[in-house]
C-alpha cells in the first residue's frame, strides 16, 4: 500500500472516529486551493509574457497530471512528468522541432508547473473531487491566452477530465486522434469507473467527443470491439495497418467540432521504440509511423496529452523517456502557431 492510499485510509477512520466532516473538509479546501492557485499565478504570469512578446496564436503549455493510482497494473506512470521534462531539455539533442519550431521560444512552448496529485489525495480527497481539480486545472491554463494545455500524464485515467474540461471550455465537443494499444473504453474496468482502461467510455458518456479515432490497436477484447461501436469509434487495429497507412497519415479533422485532441499512450509504439510502459504489447506502430500521422495530420489542435510512460520500467539508458519528450516537442509544433 503507498503513503498515499495509507493516509486516504487514515482519514477516513478520523471521520469514522466522530471527527467532525467539516474540520476534515475545510483541511482539504485550503489544501485544493492553494495547489489550484499555483498553477493559476503561474499560467497568468506565462500569458502575461507572451501577450506582451505578441505573435503567437497559440502556444503549448506544459501541465502535469502525475497521477498513477487508476492503473490496472503498475503505478510507475506518476512518476513520469519531470522525468519527461528533464528528457526535454537534457542536452542530449537540440531545442528544434523536426519542422523547425524552437522549444526554448516561450511562444512556443511554457510550462505552468504539475497538479500535487499525490499532495491532494493525502489529504483524503476522493477520486471524484480529484477529476474535478484536474478539469479545473486545464480550465486555469486555457483562460489565460494564448496557453493550449500540453498534459504529461499520469496513467490515461487523465485524459477523461481534461477532455472534458478542454470541451466544456469551448462549448461543444472535440474530435479526438487517440494513439494506443488498447481502446480504454471498458464501461468500468475491475469495478473502478475512473480506470486508465476506461476514460473514453466516460468521454463518450459525456458527449466530450463529436469523432474518436482510435490508431495502434492490438490488445482489444470483445467488450472492447461493442464499445466501440455502441459509441461509433472509428477503430484501426495494426493487423490492417498496412491498409490504413496512407488514410491514417492524411487525415484532417475539426471540420464542425471544437478543435482537435490528441492523447499519445506511449504504448501505441511497440516496445522496441518504448520498453519504458506498463503495458508491453508487442506488434505496434514503429516512431516514424507515429510522427508521419501528427506531421500530416491537419487539424486545429487545441490540446494533447501524453500518457502512460512508466520511468520504473525505462531501463535502456532513458530510452523511453527521451521517445516521451520527442512527442511532446513534436505535439508542441503541433499546437503551437
């Protein structure tokens, strides 16, 4: 059992034990308020400067999520966000993007810190007002202009209320370029609605998404195949990719929604480009099929997540790690303008 869930246990036995709730609820509102807060000062500060730089429509902003608890199976991927920065800007390789973008331009991409998920749930709070702060995290980041929230990620339990955060703050519903292994559409995978392998069945629930387009899959059960189509996903597993490739790398989007989203299980590559994952799936897309589907895409993308690097399993040198930054730098061109 980690600290966390320890505490979580410890503060439910407080209220059991005639603790008044409201002493315990005041605790975690301060709590809530200032980890909210932190993240609000610094997307103001970040969109103060660059509206006053001027030029950029729209510039990706760096949000992490280190939230592991929903995973089926190991809890690594909460230790992903700075270790994904770190790749970024390790010096290994320099600061553009393969179309040329400058990372180290603060119009084109800044970074307003991580949610303290670890921090929240010790104080007691429940997954439900957790996907709440998250939500209203991405909420923060997106009224400050021109900020597209960029999230590191965390099991993919997070994309659930970042997408929706992302289209209740545009009015409407996205389409979604969703990159894994897996569908994650389980109604409620071992019980737990908040699962990694269930956030799009919530997406869907919640009319987040007009179009989800799902790309890499080869780990998908029966329930996974009537999901999909109880909600109308359109499914491209790798055993026709050869057939899909040239829709997949030409695909244009947005068209009538809100805005494009793209979430990148780090999965959906085989393991020999990743190791670094919870999942290991043999038979997925190779890097460079991956980047010919986001460098072709076109689309408006207006935010991205990139999910399910777990660092306790990068054993090659940082390998996995340093294909997590490669996406993000290349989401970031993506969103940026």
């Amino acid at each position: 059992m980690s600290h966390g869930t320890r505490w979580i246990h410890h503060v439910r036995k407080l209220s059991a034990a005639s603790i008044p709730a409201s002493l315990i609820e005041k605790g975690q509102n301060r709590v809530i308020d200032a980890s909210l807060t932190l993240i609000r000062e610094r997307a103001k500060l970040k969109g103060e400067l660059l509206r006053a730089l001027g030029g950029a429509k729209a510039s990706a902003s760096l949000l992490g999520v280190p939230l592991g608890h929903n995973s089926s199976f190991l809890q690594g991927p909460a230790f992903a966000p700075p270790r994904i920065r770190e790749a970024i800007w390790c010096g290994s390789t320099n600061s553009s993007t393969e179309e040329g973008k400058e990372l180290n331009d603060p119009r084109v991409l800044t970074d307003v810190g991580d949610v303290p998920i670890q921090e929240i749930r010790d104080c007691g709070v429940d997954d439900d007002r957790l996907m709440n702060i998250v939500s209203e995290s991405v909420k923060i980041v997106m009224e400050e202009e021109p900020l597209r929230p960029l999230v590191l990620g965390g099991d993919h339990s997070i994309s659930y209320p970042v997408v929706r955060a992302v289209s209740e703050k545009l009015g409407g519903p996205v389409d979604i370029l969703h990159l894994d292994a897996h569908p994650d559409i389980y109604d409620a995978f071992e019980g737990n609605k908040y699962s990694h392998a269930s956030s799009f069945a919530r997406i869907m629930e919640g009319g987040y998404a007009r179009r989800l387009l799902q790309v890499g899959l080869r780990s998908i059960t029966k329930e996974g195949r009537e999901q999909g189509k109880r909600f109308g996903v359109e499914q491209y597993e790798m055993r026709t990719f050869l057939k899909d490739r040239e829709m997949l790398e030409n695909l244009k989007l947005g068209e009538g929604a809100k805005g494009v989203y793209i979430s990148v299980d780090v999965d959906c590559l085989d393991p020999a480009f990743a190791p670094g994952v919870s999942h290991i799936e043999p038979g997925g897309l190779s890097f460079r099929d991956v980047l010919n589907i986001l460098h072709n895409l076109q689309a408006d993308v207006v935010a991205a997540d990139v999910v399910e690097f777990n660092p306790q399993r990068d054993t090659v040198d940082g390998m996995t790690a340093m294909v997590a930054a490669k996406l993000v730098r290349e989401l970031t061109a993506k969103i940026s303008k």
